[in-house]
C-alpha cells in the first residue's frame, strides 16, 4: 500500500492502544482493528482532509488483511491513509495498521460515503473538499 504523499503529517494518525483493546490473551482482538482504523479515519477526515461533516460517513465496504498480532507491550498504532479513488459521493481509501516498532500489523481497504446530516442520505463531495482529498491520491 502506498504511504501518503511526502511530508503529509495528516495522512498518519496515532492512537494509543487501550487495555480494554487486549483479550485474555493480551494480544488485540481482531474486531478493534477495525474499530482502531475506523477512530484514526474519522480523526483523519476532520483533521487532515478537513471534510465538512467529517464524522458524518457510513461504511459501504471494509475489508482487512491481517498481517501480525498487536500485543500488549505495543504502546500505540499508526494508521496510514491513502486515497485509491474519489467518487461523486464516496472516497476508496487503502489503509495501514502500524505498530509503533514499524511493522505492519495490518493492510485494508475501504469505502466511505459521506452523508448530509439533513437527510441521512448520501452528499457529494464538494469541490473544495476534492483538492485536499486529491493531495493524499495513493501514488
């Protein structure tokens, strides 16, 4: 998966892993990946796209490839954005999950729609909004 284009801080975002992200066996379970890619989006869309409603999109598509487990000495996770495709209405992302040694943890892809609050249906994406999504096209 392609990073985000050259010194584009806003196409990583860090999170802290939790206890509560741990199972019994103090690996993270598989379903806070999604829930760890789906946080570092929402916060990536409002902070670094600076889309308007940024937190206000469904997922119309997720898929995940996990590559290796995060344990309980990792301390935090990157995620790594990248824009595959702007739609009308929706962005494809690639995304990475990366544990703070480096290594990738995970690999995945997703579509976003992005919804009018109004009507809870679908809005497009506005011409502004286009030009920053456009700066973090996947290479």
């Amino acid at each position: 998966m392609p990073d985000a284009p050259e010194g584009a801080d806003a196409g990583t975002v860090r999170l802290p892993l939790r206890f509560r992200d741990l199972d019994a066996f103090g690996h993270v379970y598989h379903a806070e990946y999604l829930t760890l890619l789906d946080e570092a989006r929402t916060a990536w869309f409002r902070d670094g796209l600076r889309l308007d409603d940024a937190g206000d999109y469904v997922l119309a598509r997720v898929e995940v490839d996990y590559l290796s487990s995060l344990v309980r000495t990792d301390r935090w996770v990157g995620a790594v954005f990248a824009v595959e495709r702007v739609g009308g209405t929706s962005l494809t992302l690639r995304e990475e999950l990366r544990a703070d040694d480096g290594r990738v943890v995970a690999r995945g892809r997703s579509v976003c729609v992005l919804r009018d609050l109004a009507t809870g249906g679908s809005r497009p994406v506005t011409d502004a909004e286009r030009a920053r999504i456009e700066a973090y096209a996947a290479r």
